[in-house]
C-alpha cells in the first residue's frame, strides 16, 4: 500500500498546488500594489517554496542544444540509436555550423547510473565531454513506465544490456562507469575477455563505484549489509498502481530512494530552502534560479525493478560477491582476472560518503590479467560522491586525465601522438 498512499498524497496536494498558483500570480502581478511590499514578497516566496515542496518532478531533458570542437560551433542533435524496453542509447551527434570541419574524436560510452535519479544527472559530465569526444550515454526506463507484457528485469539483464551495446559500437568504444554501474560493467567486459569475443572497449573508466564495499565503509554500505536482502524485500518493496504503464510490477520506488538520499544531509536541504525564500525575498534572481536547477534534476527520480534491486543490494552489499570471485552471469562464473585487452582506469573522491576511499581502487587487485602500464588510477582531492564526475574540480583536474587515458588506449589515437605500442591491442581484438 506505500505507493498507493504516494499516489493519494499527491492527489490531495494537488488542488491546494492549483490554489496557490493562483495565489502566486495574484500577488506577484506588477498591477497589484501588494507585490512591491515586503509582505507581498514573503507571500509570493512562500507559494513557491510550498509548490516546489509538495510537486512531483518530471523527467529531465539533456537540453545540451549546442558546444565548441576544435573551435568550430556545433549543433548538437540527440538521436537514440539503440533501444530496449528498459534502456535506450543516446547519442549527441554534433554538426559543424557553416563550412565548419572537426576531426575525429575517441568514441565514449557514459554508462548512467540506475539507481533513483535518471540519466540526466550526468548532463554536466556529457557537456564537459563533448568537445574532445563522440558521447553515447544509457539512458535508463522508469519502471513503473514499462508494462509488465515487457518481462522482467534483474542485475543479469543489467549486464547483458551493456554487453549488447559494445557489440552494436563494435567495441570501437571507452567505456566510463559512473557509480553503480561499475560492478556491472567490470562483469560484462570480464565476460568478454573470457569468450574472446571481438568487441569489447579499448578501456573502461570506473568513477566512485562500489567495487568492493569491504573497504572503508560508508553509513550507505553498512545499512546495507546490516539489514540484508530480506529486510529490503519486505519494507522497500511494493507494486506499481493503476493507472501507470507498469501497474502490477514490483518496484522499489524513486520516492523512497529519494528519501534515503535527502535524509543523509537534512539540514543542508531545509537550509537550501531556506535560502531558496530568502533569494525571492531579496529579488536574487540568480541564486534562486541556481537553486531551481539543481533540484529540478536532484528531485527527479524513477523506480527501480524489484529484481534488479535486490539482486544488486545482494550481489554488492551483502554478500561482496565480486571481490570474493564469487559473482556469477546466468551460470557462468564472473572473473576479472580474464581481462588482458581493456585497459583500466579508477577515480576516487577524497571525501566521498557514499562510495568509500578503496572500494573503486579494488578493480584493479581483481584485474591480475591487466599489465601495469594498462592500470591507472586517481584520487581527487576536496571532492564528494558528486564531485567525482560533475563541477569544477571535475572539468579541470579529472576529465584532462581521463582523456589522455583514452587517448592513449585507442589506437586511431594514441598511433598519431606516436604510441605505437597501443597498436597492439587494436590488432588482438580484430583477430
């Protein structure tokens, strides 16, 4: 019944919502002698503090309309090129302006993260990418917007998604892990190498992903691994209600998610609010439109299907199954250690909360196959969870190493700034 009552809160918010629109365009109408008092400011704040309080969020949109390669102005076109019922692949296809020419650039494959909030999350991390970069990013499904007649969908299907994905780029791809997808994505190349198959990346990016939670901890790893699978099964889970696409199907909702998220910095968020009056108040335009922005993206979630949630709190959290050599795909054991041909890149933040100092770093313990040279890692410092992949400390420290990184493992690339030796590994994975 927890999504039913989400669902009836909504619904008895929803005219109180309406009334204070209404207010809102009253009081703030510049005809209304009321609007330039410090009484009718407060009043026109409050209905907009209460209206983005008690909303439901949208979905997002990339809105990355434009960027600047090689000093020529692109247009910048978003087509999916590959879909399934519960992921579709986005590419940002840039179109010089004019008579304007780019050259070629490193083929990125940003794997999003599926864990409450959607693939927008990562627009500041697509933007700084572009201009050095061909960006694809996994742009995951809500669940409760997938009709039950589309089947299931668990951590396994999770990995034979991104598996599929490589064999549609051929291979010709880098992969970067944002979070979450990190385990999954180590699995599917680790997969590949194992088969020999002829399209796996030339290298994959984990950032801030629990690769083995053993380490250092976080309050999220150990609630976790306290509670088990069980707990979760029996207090997070519920079904989607009518009248949604996915009706029927067993979630574990965004809202609650979200909740978990918020409830870790309480007082940050009600003093963002706060705040948030305080800019209408005062006519700050800017920051309140700074504040608009990130929660417009940050209050944004989707659901998660049951079965991939609990298989990946199960697989990840509890039982560390990876860094144990334990972690099976449908019957087939998942071994790190047959990678050879992916070079491997890991970034830390110093101050993350959510994904411990270590627990990225450990890939590289489970790749015993990588030679060194193929192996590097970085630690950010003065950054969070967040910090890893998006903001400054992002598009000035890590993203110029991550690029030479990929640069460096890509034959088409690395052969022109005179790496000959990257030729190599072009030539193993075409045979």
């Amino acid at each position: 019944m927890l999504y039913q009552f989400y669902e009836l809160s909504q619904a008895a918010f929803r005219p109180a919502r309406v009334a204070v629109d209404g207010y809102k365009l009253l009081l703030n109408n510049p005809l209304n002698p009321l609007s330039h008092t410090a009484v009718g400011r407060k009043a026109v704040a409050a209905c907009e503090v209460f209206e983005r309080t008690t909303r439901r969020y949208a979905k997002p949109v990339f809105g990355l309309d434009s960027c600047k390669v090689d000093g020529v102005k692109c247009d910048v076109v978003e087509e999916i090129v590959w879909e399934k019922p519960f992921c579709n692949l986005r590419h940002f296809k840039k179109i010089p302006k004019g008579k304007g020419k780019i050259g070629a650039k490193p083929r990125v494959l940003v794997t999003a993260p599926l864990s409450g909030h959607y693939a927008t999350l990562l627009r500041g991390t697509v933007e700084d990418l572009l201009p050095d970069h061909d960006v694809y990013i996994t742009d995951w499904a809500d669940a409760s917007m997938v009709p039950m007649t589309e089947g299931s969908f668990d951590l396994d299907d999770y990995i034979t998604y991104l598996m599929e994905i490589f064999a549609y780029l051929d291979g010709d791809c880098h992969v970067v892990a944002v979070c979450q997808p990190s385990v999954p994505v180590l699995a599917a190349v680790s997969i590949l190498e194992a088969e020999n198959a002829p399209y796996v990346p030339h290298s994959m990016t984990l950032m801030g992903g629990p690769v083995d939670t053993r380490k250092n901890m976080t309050a999220v790893n150990k609630l976790a691994e306290e509670r088990g699978t069980d707990w979760f099964a029996n207090n997070v889970i519920t079904r989607v209600p009518w009248p949604n696409l996915g009706a029927g199907r067993a979630v574990y909702p965004g809202f609650l998610q979200l909740t978990g998220f918020m409830t870790m910095n309480l007082d940050r968020h009600i003093s963002a609010h706060k705040e948030l009056f305080t800019h209408l108040v005062e006519g700050d335009g800017e920051s309140a439109e700074k504040h608009r922005d990130f929660y417009d993206e940050y209050l944004a979630v989707l659901d998660l299907t049951a079965e991939f949630y609990l298989q990946t709190i199960e697989t990840v959290f509890v039982e560390h199954n990876l860094p144990r050599g334990k972690m099976m795909y449908r019957g087939q054991k998942v071994n790190p250690g047959a990678i050879k041909r992916v070079a491997l890149m890991t970034v830390e933040g110093e101050k993350d909360d959510i994904t411990g100092l270590g627990q990225t770093r450990a890939a590289h313990d489970l790749c015993t196959g990588l030679r060194a040279s193929a192996k590097t890692h970085y630690e950010q410092a003065g950054v969070g969870h967040y910090g890893v992949f998006n903001g400054s400390r992002f598009r000035k420290e890590i993203l110029p190493r991550m690029s030479a990184f990929i640069r460096k493992h890509d034959s088409k690339f690395a052969l022109s700034s005179g790496n000959k030796s990257a030729g190599k590994r072009k030539i193993l994975q075409t045979a």
